[in-house]
C-alpha cells in the first residue's frame, strides 16, 4: 500500500521508532478491511455512536486535533466515535486506504483527563501509522508468533503515544489507568516514585513482587527509555543509532517477562518438525549409515537416536515409512497453526542435510 503523499511524513517517522521487534509483515493483510466492508462499518458507526465534533463535543475534539498535528495527520484521514461502554478500550479500525476510525468507550473517556486522552489517541494512531491494525486482537488464525507480535506493536504504539502527548508523566498515567481501570479518586500517582521503581526493578523476583501485570512493566519501562534516547528527544534525527541498543533491552524484557512461555513453545515445535524431517529422509535411504547417526544424535539427543533405531527394528522398513511421514505431517501442521506469518521462511530452515 502506497501512502498517499499526505502521510507519508508521518509514516516514515513512525517507522523510525518503530520498536525493532514489531517485524513480522506478513501479518499485516490479515486485518485490513475491504473499503467496501470499512465503508459499512462507518455508515454503522454515524449511526449508533456519537461522532467526536467540535460542537458536540468540544474537548475530545481538541484533544484528538492537537495530536493530529503533532503526529502530521491531516485532520481528514480521521474520525473518532465514542460509544457507550462501561469497559476500558479504544480501538483503531483501518481500510486499505490512508483513512482510519477511532473508537473510545464512554468509560474509556470518564477515567481520563485530556492530556491522558491524548496519549490513547496517539498510541491508537501509532496503529494506524505502522499499519497494525489493532482489531487483530480478535482476529483469529494468528498463531503464538502472531501474539507475540501483537505484545511488540504495543511498544510501537506506546512510543507514538508518547510523541503525541509530549509529557511521559502522563503517558504512565494513562497506561496505569487503562490497565487497572482507576480514575484519579483513586489513583494516587508518584510519577517519580513509580519511575525510580521502573529503573530499579532488575531480577524476575523483585518484579513478581512489586508487579502482578509484568507486561504493563514492560511497556512503562520500554516508554521510559525511550523517553530518554535521542530518537525521542530529537525527533528530527531519524537515523540515530541509540534506538538499536534501547529496542535490544526492551526485548530482554519482553522475553524474560512476557513471551518467555511462547517462545518455548514455538521452538519445542520447530524441534519436533526438524526431528522428523530427519527421521523421514534417513528412512528414505538405503542404511542408517554412522555418520548419520551420530549428526542425529547431534542434533536431537542419544534418547531420540535409541527411539528412531528402536522404531524402525520393530515396525520395518515399510511401516515406520508410514508411521514417520504422519508424525511429520502433523509437527509440520502444528508449527504452521503457531506461525503461519513466518512457517514457510522458518520451515526452509528445518531441513536435514
Ligand atoms: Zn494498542
């Protein structure tokens, strides 16, 4: 998709804080929508939900056209609705065209001030900006890499939030209030108590300690250096090279606080396939010869190396042909159902030589 000239600026910089592990693009045409069945969705929207305006109201309106400035969106590319909900949520609908759809639950709205408003508007754009489309998160058929994903584009997201606020005070706070729901009744938020509480946190014990919710850690502390690199506070300087060292820390956290349990099991799978893609080429030969045996027993354990011998002096030739290409057949298919994005890449480097 071709951005029209008008956000192309905003595109190239929201590509350039773009947090480096939000990479998979294949993902990307699983969420957009036909300009048809936007086209619907809008005309839905007019309907039953209360389009932001400058009459009716007044506030929002400027909240979301202070950030359309700051992000270099043309007001046109944007509408923003608020529907009735007591749930804490917004959400960002895109066609395939440059044109996108907010939407804020009314109990979104109650919880936060303006500013805060601004930072959820901002990160809703950042959606739209790096071509996210948030609704993925109903959108099934994405597998556990595709989860993963959704967790990195969050980063993204927070981190276009905080250019659209301009304040990482109020960033926090809106993070904190859309995670636990709270208004300021009851919130009673020490930004730089809570941030001196971001930096310290190092082992996995004192986070289970002071954190019941690690990704929103994660995302506080990601914000946070961003905050502090020279991408944010020089934003006119796209190719500075600090984004690189911060993004490789954010993912150290991510992985040990938040994907650490996908992650396994995305290369338990990959194990599972490039095992029996094995077994399957050296049941295709004439002998299971002692090089490949011990490159087998390499590759894959002494136990595994005992159950293919084993397997094939019980069954025969002929039958553990059978019974090795269905178990290959099915690690295959449950690789592909966990990454469909990147199965076909991932796959090609599975293979027994
Ligand atoms: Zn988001």
């Amino acid at each position: 998709m071709q951005p029209s000239n008008g956000l192309k600026l905003a595109r190239d910089f929201a590509d350039s804080i773009r947090y480096s592990g939000d990479c998979i693009e294949d993902l990307k045409p699983l969420d957009q929508r036909s300009e048809e069945s936007y086209g619907l969705m809008r005309d839905h929207l007019y309907a039953n939900e209360l389009l932001v305006s400058e009459s009716v109201t007044p506030s929002l309106y400027q909240a979301v056209a202070r950030v359309l400035e700051r992000l270099n969106i043309q007001p046109s590319a944007v509408s923003a609705f608020v529907y009735a909900s007591s749930e804490i949520n917004a959400n960002c609908l895109l066609s395939s065209s440059n044109v996108c759809i907010l939407r804020f639950s009314s109990g979104l709205i109650e919880i936060l001030n303006e500013n805060e408003l601004e930072f959820i508007v901002a990160h809703e754009l950042g959606h739209f900006l790096c071509e996210h489309l948030a609704d993925s998160r109903s959108n099934g058929g994405v597998g556990i890499e595709g989860v993963i994903q959704l967790r990195a584009q969050e980063i993204s997201a927070d981190r276009i939030g905080l250019v659209g606020c301009e304040s990482l005070d109020i960033a926090l706070k809106a993070i904190l209030k859309t995670v636990s729901g709270l208004s300021d009744q009851y919130l009673r938020f020490d930004v730089s108590k809570f941030v001196s509480q971001l930096k310290e946190v190092s082992g996995e014990d004192s986070l289970n300690s002071e954190f019941s919710h690690p990704s929103m850690l994660v995302r506080c502390r990601a914000l946070l250096w961003f905050s502090m690199s020279h991408a944010y506070l020089d934003v006119n300087d796209y190719n500075s090279n600090d984004l690189k060292t911060l993004d490789e820390r954010v993912k150290v956290d991510m992985d040990r606080y938040v994907d650490a349990s996908s992650r396994k099991i995305i290369e338990y799978a990959k194990f599972e396939t490039a095992m029996w893609i094995a077994a399957n080429s050296i049941i295709q030969k004439e002998k299971f010869s002692k090089t490949d045996q011990s490159k087998f027993e390499a590759d894959f354990g002494k136990k595994a190396l005992v159950s293919l011998i084993q397997l094939v002096s019980e069954l025969g030739k002929r039958e553990s042909e059978d019974f090795i290409f269905g178990q290959l057949k099915a690690a295959r298919k449950n690789l592909e159902e966990m990454i469909p994005a990147t199965f076909n890449s991932e796959l090609s480097k599975l293979q027994w030589s």
